[in-house]
C-alpha cells in the first residue's frame, strides 16, 4: 500500500503509537512552584527546549531508570543522602560561614585602620568610645609604626593623643606681703623683718637677741644677708636682770607666741616657726642660760651665739676653778654642738673682770666640756672684715673704735671658739659692732645649707 512506503523508499513503522501514561495532577502543586508543563517522565523534550533546560541530560538508555529509585513521586524517585554526606555538607556550610565572617572582619579593621590613621582623637575618652575593633586597630597601627622604626614621627602626637590630659599645673601663690619698716612691739623688747626677711610662705626662721642696741641688730642681719626675723630684748644692765625674768618656766615660750601674733600683723600669714637662733652680746647671757636650763624643747632650737658674754663664779675646789653648776646649761649645749645637732659659736676679748671668771676663761671651759677632752687652742689667722655701720656711728666715736683682731681658735663639731685681742671697753663693745662679720655668717652658711625655709609648709 502507498501509505506503507516513506517518501525515500523505506517501509513505514506500521507499529501502534504508545500511548503516554496518565498525568496525576497534585492540588496545589502550582502555589508550590512545582511546573505543570514538564514533559511526562521517560520522554525528552524537544530539541529546540533543551536549549532553555539547565543541566539538561539525556535520558538513559532503554530499561536504565534516569536516577536511582529510592522513593516514587510524582517526577521520579529521589534517594536520601547517607550521614557522611549529611555530615560534609554541615562542615561545607560551617566553614563557608567562616570565611565570610573572617573576611568581613578584616574589611573592617582594615577600614578602621585607614581611619584612625586620618582622624586625630580628642581625649583619652573618645579612645575609650570607639568601638573595641576600632581600638584593637589603632592600638594594632601604633604598635605597627613603633616596630616600623617610624615611632619619632607619631609618638609626640599620636601617643600624646592617647594619655590621659595632664592634671593642670598647680597654683603659684605668691609671697607674703611683709612690711619691712618699722617694727612690732613684743614682750621685753622689739621685732624687726629686716629687707632679708624675704618667705615665700608660712614657715619662718628667728634670730633672738638679748642685750644691745636693736638698730644694730638689724642693721648687722641685713649686711650679713639673713633671711629670718629679728627679735631684740634688752631688760637691763647686769646678767641678773635677764637670768630673774627668764627663771620662770613658760616666758620663753610666750615670747615666741608674741612673736608669732606680731608677724602675722607685719603680714605673714600663719606663722610656724621653723628654727631659732639665740643670740647675745655682753651681760644677755644670763637670758640664753635660764632659756636653756628651762625651755620645754616645743620651739626647733637651731644655733647659740655668744659675743663675748658668758660668766660664772669661782669654785676653788674644782679642777678648773669655776662654778659648773652655772655653766651646766651651755655645757649641754656644747656637747649638742660637738655632735652637730645644733650650731654654738663663741668670742671673747681678754678683759679679765677678777670679781668672776672671763669669758676667755669660761670659752676654754666649755670647749673642753663639749669635746669630752681637753682642747688645745691654736694661733688664729684671718681677721674678719671690719664693717662700719651706720647705727654704730652713735655708739662709740670713731676714735675710740677697735679692730677685730683674732688671737686663738678651735673647733670641735659645730662648736666654735674665738679669742681676740683687747681688754677695753672699746674691745669689749666690738664684739656687738662687729657680729655681722663674726658669727652671723656662720649661721647664714647653716641656715643656707639647710634649706629655704619658706618652701616646708
């Protein structure tokens, strides 16, 4: 038959047409992104589709399913993965989400790292605001630029940056206005602040002098250069005036209590004490024996200066025959200046006043106290420069007035005695004219030594 024959010649497939099977349609299965077009299973789909289907494979051959069968379904079978593979696939997972974190953190740090090296920080509490990254980064870049050798070029301002702001410098206070002329009554006498009286705060240190004209105690610490008040008492003639006013315990440390109320008038504010100084000339002696016999040690004693002054009686029975129950308060001392606590320097003329000892006589006495031993005097040789001054001009006449001419000395510790030649009156009245180039230098060099007062408050 003609319609057995293809139109190249060949005999036609004369076999039925199979019939594809029935398609199931499942409710839903377009809400469920499922298409509904796909070819039924077994057959491929037309050339010109396979272009547009993905990882389109074709189908096995005849009798070979195209996947394994593990579970029908309405496309197929499909077959559950074994628990090594579940397991490869989580570790897949896991570390895909670690790579993407770790590079998003060194995105970060690297842009944080771009900007802190362009944005100057405030404060110590801006640092503290930034976020632990940013500061994990810029603390990272510091340490980067030390190690790089380039630490000179960031560390006056990137490390500034970094400290804490520097506490505000403290308050200068200024000194106290003290008013220098003029002086403040006190008990028994007068105080001065010399114009070398210069504190910077509260602290203070006192000359006390007994016996003698006050201008020329204070003329002499100027010209000497002592930054301390000055402090005069004069209460008589003769030692016993000063040894009765002073034999009662408490009146030396009222004085010092008058002198503390009389500066904080002259315009130091607060006064305390720092050191004192007792000084005297002639027959004042008798006030520094009593002072040291009696005093309750509150008050810093510091130095004893004795011109020509100190006296005692006759004792025949002793070795050295003198009274050393008159001399026992300044033998003390000498023992105290001999280890150096405290400095105690002595002159004395030649007078020899025959009613009672000398002051030449009671100097050796006391030298040999301090030094345990007896001491051997040797020859002087600097004169100290003669200083004229000009509350002296009324004192003693310009004819009448001597030079001071040393003759022995010797020193044991801080214990320091001088002998000069003389035995006039004129000889006797130098050793006040002359102390600013005798013994206040000594204490000028202590107290100089020791500090400036002013800077204990």
């Amino acid at each position: 038959m003609k319609g057995n024959v293809r139109a190249d010649g060949s005999p036609a497939d004369l076999s039925p047409t199979p019939t594809p099977p029935p398609v199931t349609v499942i409710q839903g299965c377009a809400d469920r992104g499922l298409p509904l077009d796909l070819p039924p299973l077994g057959m491929a789909p037309a050339p010109e589709e396979q272009a547009f289907l993905p990882g389109f494979a074709p189908p096995a051959p005849q009798g070979t399913p195209p996947f394994p069968m593990a579970g029908a379904g309405p496309y197929g079978s499909w077959s559950s993965p074994s628990p090594d593979e579940r397991r490869a696939r989580v570790w897949r997972a896991l570390g895909a989400f670690v790579l993407a974190a770790a590079t998003v953190i060194v995105v970060v740090a690297a842009a944080a790292r771009g900007i802190a090296a362009r944005m100057p920080i405030a404060s110590a509490e801006a640092f503290r605001a930034m976020t632990p990254v940013n500061r994990a980064s810029l603390l990272a870049l510091r340490s980067s630029r030390e190690d790089a050798g380039a630490s000179a070029a960031v560390a006056p301002e990137g490390l500034a940056r970094l400290q804490p702001p520097a506490p505000p410098p403290a308050p200068v206070t200024p000194p106290p206005a003290i008013k220098h002329e003029g002086y403040a009554s006190i008990r028994g006498g007068v105080l001065f602040t010399p114009d070398t009286f210069r504190p910077t705060g509260s602290s203070y240190d006192l000359l006390l002098h007994f016996h003698g004209n006050t201008q020329l105690v204070r003329e002499s610490a100027e010209v000497a250069g002592l930054n301390a008040a000055v402090a005069v008492i004069n209460l008589g003639i003769g030692s016993g005036a000063y040894e009765d006013f002073y034999a009662t315990p408490g009146v030396y440390e009222s004085l010092l209590a008058d002198i503390d109320r009389a500066l904080a008038q002259r315009g130091l504010p607060t006064p305390r004490l720092r050191r004192v100084a007792l000084s005297s000339w002639s027959a004042g002696y008798g006030a520094v024996a009593k002072i040291l016999e009696l005093r309750r040690g509150t008050e810093p004693l510091d130095a004893i200066l004795v011109t020509d002054g100190i006296h005692c009686g006759f004792v025949p029975e002793q070795p050295s025959g003198l009274n050393p129950l008159q001399l026992a308060s300044f033998a003390r001392a000498a023992q105290l200046a001999a280890s150096e606590e405290l400095l105690f320097t002595i002159t004395h003329s030649e007078i020899d006043p025959i009613a009672y000892a000398s002051s030449a006589a009671t100097a050796s006495y006391l030298l040999d106290a301090g030094a345990g031993r007896h001491v051997e005097r040797s020859p002087a040789s600097d004169a100290p420069p003669h200083l004229r001054l000009r509350a002296a001009e009324g004192a003693v006449s310009k004819k009448l007035e001597k030079q001071m001419i040393p003759t022995t000395e010797a020193s044991v510790g801080e214990l320091h005695v001088r002998g000069f030649r003389g035995n006039t009156p004129e000889h006797h009245m130098a050793h006040l004219l002359q102390m600013a180039s005798t013994v206040l230098p000594e204490l000028v060099e202590r107290w100089r030594e020791g500090g400036d007062p002013s800077s204990e408050r």
